[in-house]
C-alpha cells in the first residue's frame, strides 16, 4: 500500500474544522478502502500460511506428514458444542478453549506429538 491509502480519511468521519473536505481538491484521488476481513478468515488465512511454510498450524512445531494426520492421533477430541462437534487436541489441554482458535482439522499433517490410536 501506499502512504495515500495509509492516508485516506474514513468516509463517514466528517472533515475536521477549518479543513477542506479531501473528496474535493482536485487532483487527489481518495482509493476505496479493503474490504474488512473477519475473524475467521484471518484466522484460516494464518493456518494456510503455517501450513504452507511446513508448520503445524495448531503447535507452530514443525508438520510431520510422514506420521500421519491429526485425525489418526490418540489425542484427537470430539467436543460437542451447541452448533456441533469440533474437534480439539488433547496434547496441550491448557491451550483448549470453546473458541474456533483451538479448533484443529483432522486433515492436518501430524505435529512432533503424534502418538497412533490405541
């Protein structure tokens, strides 16, 4: 980005006294602000990159795909919510919330703790 956009009032918030409205100097394009991203999307985007940069997304240990995935660990939980089950890692259960920040993906590369199902 450049500084301009840095720059770029908000829309909604008036001009502040004594200063000219920016939408009107000639010459000084205002760019449209990037769509807002929520939550969850950063989130996924942040686990994409881990993955792609050969982490795991929910240890940031190195994937260890020649072991497995985390839905063959023996510390894969099912947890039942009111919107459903999500499934948790039982290896670090003072990391587990009801949030979906600790959720995990049984299609995950296994993290250094992998141990099989029994």
């Amino acid at each position: 980005m450049t500084e301009l956009e840095w720059d770029a009032p908000d829309p909604l918030t008036p001009p502040l006294p004594g200063m000219p409205d920016p939408g009107s100097l000639p010459g000084l394009p205002i760019p449209p602000r990037p769509p807002a991203t929520s939550r969850d999307r950063r989130l996924t985007e942040r686990r994409r990159a881990a993955l792609d940069a050969g982490r795991h997304p929910h240890t940031g240990a190195l994937a260890r795909p020649d072991l497995g995935t985390c839905g063959t660990c023996s510390a894969l939980q099912r947890q039942e919510g009111v919107a459903g089950r999500y499934l948790k890692c039982g290896r670090f259960p003072a990391l587990l919330t009801r949030g979906a920040a600790t959720d995990v993906r049984a299609s995950w590369p296994a993290c250094g703790q992998w141990r099989p199902r029994e």
